[in-house]
C-alpha cells in the first residue's frame, strides 16, 4: 500500500510503499482510510515537537480518520499513539475508539471538523464544571480551532462568548461567526469578569494575560479556570506567584494524558451527530494524498483533507 512516511523531522512526509498492516489484535480491526485530515496535532507528531513524541522514525502521521471497515461501513476512529496513522491507504483501528456513521455522511466534513471541535468540547465537559450562562474567552479564535471554540461554548448555554486574537479583518469578522465581541490580544483587561478562558496561544500573550485579567477583576474570590488546549505562540511562560494567590485562578490543561482515553470515546457520538446535523462551520479542501509532500508546505487557512 501507500501512505505519507516521515523519514526524519526536519523534512515533510513523502508519499510511497509501505507494508500492509499486520492481522489486527482482538478488539482491533484493519480498515481503509476514506478521509483523514492535517491538524496541527498532526504536524507537531509529525516533525516531533508534540509532548507526546517518542522519537521513533519512520512513521506515518495521522491522529485520526474516516474509515471504511471490511462490510463497508463507514466509521469515525481515533488512534492511539502509533507509528502507523491514518495518513496512509489502510490502518489498524481500536475499534472501542471508533463510532458508527450513517450512511450518506460527508466524510471530509466529518474528518475536518473532529478534531477541532473535539478540542473545546473535551475541555468544556471533562476539565471544568461548565455551567450555563458562564462567560467565555477564546485566545486564537481566529485559527481553526478557535473558530469552532465560539460555536461549542454557545452550544453548551454561554452567556457571552468573547473572541481574542491578533487584531484585524479576521477577528473582526468572528463577530458574525460566533462571538459577542472581539478583543486584540493585548486587552484582554475588558474580558476581566469572565467565567473560562480557552487557550489555543500561550506563551507571552497569555502570560500577559492572566495577569491583566486576575488583576482587572473586581472580585478576584470568583472562580476563574483558565484552560490551556493548544501553544501557538510558544511552548513556555512565566507566571507570578501573586497570579494564583492573589485571586481564584484555576490553570488547567486539555489533551492527551489529562483527559483519558474513555472520556474522549465518551463524547465521540454527540460531536460526530452535531458535526453531521451541519452545528459547525467547517472549511475544508480535499487533497489526493499523493499530494501530501506539496500539500504540507502550503500556507492555506482551510483544514487539508487526504483522500488515499
């Protein structure tokens, strides 16, 4: 079979001949990738800046898919970690992290939208105690994640729904997308009495930001739980002792380790139904994987979509 192979991590995956996956264990199935897209999570496996690297090369990238098992029914399948993604003809699937699709489902949709969608859902129902009418900020809502982060939190009841990025026609254009308001990144003072913040940016913009935000609050004994998802701009920040003891912060994190598998494969059936039932917005381009080493290097805002 083919599939997208990454030989080192200084260099985009190429496309060629790798060995068909081997009988699959109980509880695991071999199934033929119909759509699997390029996240973000997806290049950081594949250049190996992800937490969750363990170095080892060669591997095929690829975090998740729409699948087609050998009766012909499409399924959404998300992977443990692997050497073997979905960016390739055929993978192996644990079929306890896989759903049922129904038949006539949009598979690029479906592969667009997972994981991005999944990102604030996770965080909005496994890491806080989300409680209608909360006040939430969105840090990079002008990336793709971000984006669908405005439409989860209004799904779960937000009173208020505050979009926070580089300032310009992309974030002032959230306001018909979603957000109640839009603020540049560096006055995020006036998002001062929200309830959560989801970060997608950290590093220094979010390091001044909780310190502009927990300082500007006018009770600071309100709880504040301020969620880290992703790290666009940068892995690392510096945070004042007084940031936490001076008011009610609770920093958490959202992904792999913090959230078990089981509570992802918990929420797999409402995000697939509400990204099926049309909830979400999803630009997507679909891209022959062949063309997967010139696809990689584009700078495109759309979600990638290989089809094998």
């Amino acid at each position: 079979m083919h599939a997208a192979v990454v030989t080192s991590f200084e260099r985009p995956p190429r496309y060629t001949e790798w060995p068909e996956p081997a009988p699959a264990p109980d509880g695991h199935a071999v199934v033929e990738v119909v759509a699997a897209a390029l996240h973000p999570r997806v290049r950081s496996q594949a250049d190996g800046s992800h937490y969750t690297s363990s170095g080892e090369l060669p591997l095929i990238p690829g975090i998740d898919a729409v699948v087609r098992d050998a009766e012909g029914g499409l399924h959404y399948a998300l992977l443990d970690d692997t050497a073997a993604g979905t960016l390739a003809e055929r993978t192996v699937i644990d079929v306890r992290r896989s759903i049922p699709l129904p038949a006539g489902t949009d598979a690029v949709a479906v592969a667009a939208a997972m994981n991005p969608v999944m990102s604030s859902w996770v965080a909005l129902t496994r890491r806080v105690a989300f409680a209608p009418d909360s006040r939430v900020l969105v840090l990079g809502a002008t990336g793709s994640a971000g984006g669908m982060a405005l439409h989860v939190a209004r799904r779960f009841g937000a009173a208020e729904v505050i979009a926070a990025a580089r300032p310009g026609e992309r974030l002032d254009a959230l306001l018909d997308h979603g957000a109640d308001r839009v603020l540049a990144l560096d006055d995020l003072a006036l998002a001062a009495e929200v309830d959560v913040v989801l970060d997608f940016v950290w590093g220094a913009p979010s390091e001044r930001g909780i310190v502009d935000i927990v300082t500007a609050r006018a009770d600071r004994s309100r709880p504040l739980t301020w969620i880290e998802i992703g790290s666009v701009a940068g892995p690392d920040l510096r945070l004042p002792s007084a940031a936490l003891r001076a008011a009610r912060l609770d920093l958490v994190g959202s992904g792999v380790g913090s959230v078990s598998g089981a509570e992802f494969r918990a929420e797999l059936p409402r995000i697939a139904a509400a990204v099926s039932a049309g909830e979400f917005e999803i630009d997507a381009q679909t891209v022959p994987l062949a063309d997967v080493e010139a696809a990689w290097a584009s700078e495109t805002r759309r979600r990638l979509v290989f089809t094998p």
